[in-house]
C-alpha cells in the first residue's frame, strides 16, 4: 500500500534561493513514515508501550529538481519489506506528474532499554501491505562510508533543545540542516544527491558538534563528530 501526503511548498519551506530546503525533505519523509505507520495502527505510542522504536539507519536521497514556492506537490511512501532487523522503505515527490524526488531508506527497530535492534517480525511487516516496486536504482542497502580524502572544510555547530526528538536524539532533519549548511558555505551549490548512514545517536546533552567535508572525486564525503557520516554530489 502507497501511503500519500498532498500539501504546497510554503515560505518556511524553501531557501533564499527559493529552493526547498534539504531538511524540509527529511521532515516530509520523517512525517510519511510516521504517518503510514499511525495508518495502518502502528502509532508511535503502540510502539513506546511495548518498549520499541524505529531508528532511521540509513537514507538514499536524489534531487532530480528542487521544487519551489507555492508548487503543490504528492508526497509518496511505501514498504518494501523487511529481513532480519532491517526495515526498508521508499520514497517518491511528485509535481504535475514530473518525479522531482526519489529516495529509499533502511530503518531498525530498536528495544529501548537494551538499546539494541530486533528481529522485524512478519506480523509487522504484512500490515503495511508490501509494495516490490524501487524508487529508484541505490546501493544504499550495501553502502558503507569512506573515510578517504582531504579535509577541505570544517564548521562547529551548537545544539539546541528544540533539536533532540522524543527519543532524546539529535533528530534526523537537523544533520541535513547542518550539512545543508556547510556543503553551501563550502561551494555555494545546491545537493542533488546524498547517502547518510547513521553510526551512532547524538544523546540529549551534547551541545556542541563538529562537521567536517572531504573531497573525493566528484563528491563530498562528510563526518559529524564519528556520529553520522555519509557522501555527497553536488
């Protein structure tokens, strides 16, 4: 079953540029998967009840166009399944039946107090009603982070209370804000395609972080603090 979100692009939604912000994707995307789940009856609260929660490990996101100001657009999510303790899901943005974005994602469900994944069971699964259809084409599933190349850009950033999620974790959308951030300060370009893997959670407490770019090829390769790190085209 295809989960959908029909909505425009509003003014807090884009940038000076008029170009809708990479963390106002990782919202929407944040939101579909929350919604799709609350569809289906897998609430948040089901899942804090029994001791659970998704953790997003990692995303796949390309840019095909960045849609601007007032464009209505469908916001399209899906199941494609589970094995073991990964969870995959996909991702479509659509305006006037163009595909302005694709993405696909893996998701873990974590025991809370073990702090550590479990088995995503059949009976999960089947509620979301699996759709075999990709996104697009991704080797997010095998992607793993280089650490090769030469640091050309570092930038420290302050957290702040209104970053952590209920979980008590820096929330997703604000590493795109941050990377957002440096990748356009860096070369004033836009990103059409980034791969995050999130290695570890950055807990409630910690105030500062320190976010550093690579030059690989023809890509970026980014790390904050060993917490997050992941590559970029620009």
């Amino acid at each position: 079953m295809k989960f959908k979100i029909n909505s425009t692009v509003n003014y807090n939604d884009i940038d000076l540029n008029n170009k809708i912000l990479l963390s106002t994707l990782a919202r929407l995307q944040q939101k579909a998967a929350t919604l799709h789940s609350d569809n289906v009856g897998y609430t948040n609260n089901f899942f804090v009840e029994k001791g659970l929660t998704w953790v997003l490990q990692k995303l796949h996101l390309k840019i095909n166009r960045y849609p601007t100001l007032y464009e209505n657009y469908e916001f399209i999510t899906w199941s494609k399944g589970a094995k073991g303790y990964f969870a995959f899901r996909d991702y479509e943005m659509i305006i006037n039946n163009e595909t302005v974005i694709t993405g696909c994602s893996v998701w873990l469900l974590i025991d809370i107090n073990k702090k550590k994944p479990i088995r995503v069971s059949d009976e999960i699964v089947n509620r979301y009603t699996v759709e075999n259809v990709d996104s697009m084409d991704s080797d997010i599933y095998k992607f793993k982070v280089s650490k090769d190349g030469e640091t050309v850009f570092e930038k420290r950033y302050t957290l702040r209370y209104r970053d952590f999620d209920r979980n008590k974790h820096l929330n997703n959308s604000v590493y795109f804000e941050f990377i957002e951030d440096a990748v356009y300060e860096f070369s004033k370009k836009n990103i059409k395609e980034i791969k995050i893997m999130y290695q570890k959670e950055i807990p409630f407490g910690i105030s500062d972080v320190n976010l550093s770019l690579k030059r690989q090829n023809n890509s970026l390769i980014f790390q904050i603090e060993d917490y997050a790190a992941g590559e970029i085209f620009i």
